[in-house]
C-alpha cells in the first residue's frame, strides 16, 4: 500500500505582526509561504547574502538601466535562474516583464505551481526605484 505524504511549507510572517490568540509570531504555512519565499528571492540583489552572491533575481539593481526590450529580457533570466536554482519547491508556469518607463519600474508577474500541488498561484510585483 503506498503512503502519501502531505509536506507543510512554514515561514515567518515578515511583518512580525503577533498572532491574536497566542501572542507568538503569525506564520505563513503552504501556498503563501512559498509565494514569500519566491518574491523574497526575486528581490534580492546579488551580493547581498554574505557568503553566497550569485543568490537572488538582482531585480531592483536593473532599475537604474534605460528600460527597453533588452533589460526586460534581462530581468526575465535573471528570476529564470534564480527561481530554477534556489527554490526547488516551485514549477514556473510564465514570467512576464513589462517596464514601465513613465512610473520608474518593472512590473514582474509570475505565475508558478508548487510541488505536489495542482493549483497555480500567480505573484504580481511592482518594482520601482526608491531615489
């Protein structure tokens, strides 16, 4: 008889908010940790973990370029790997890039399945330069 094994994927809550029976730190559990954890790789700069630079979609350091089809296509291989490379949990189904030269930023969407699991889920993320 085989054994199916439900994996439970658990984060912290980055805003630190308590939870409001317990008073602990709320967690996130399955689909939205996942989902944290991919947009948390996808904005992190390389360099910026100690001991492991290539880590991270290097998103917001492609602001400061001109914003044509060239740096769209950048940024697209750019999550490509990172999400291929450093989270194992997830299946990309479509990356889309569309700059928006007139406010600053990139729109990212992401739309991915994770392991084990048949719902897509669909990340959406504006970046934009903060100076």
């Amino acid at each position: 008889m085989a054994v199916t094994k439900n994996l439970v994927y658990k984060d912290i809550n980055m805003s630190f908010a308590n939870h409001p029976v317990t008073g602990n730190l709320s967690v996130l559990r399955n689909n939205e940790a996942v989902k944290r954890a991919v947009r948390n790789l996808i904005l992190t700069n390389h360099y910026e973990r100690p001991y492991n630079p290539d880590f991270g979609g290097n998103v917001r350091a492609m602001l400061f370029e001109n914003i044509t089809p060239i740096t769209e296509q950048t940024v697209y291989g750019n999550i490509k790997r990172a999400i291929e490379n450093y989270e194992p949990r997830v299946e990309i189904n479509d990356i889309r890039v569309n700059g928006k030269p007139d406010q600053n930023g990139l729109y990212v969407s992401i739309v991915f399945t994770v392991i084990n699991s048949i719902e897509p889920i669909q990340l959406d993320v504006f970046v934009e330069r903060t100076r």
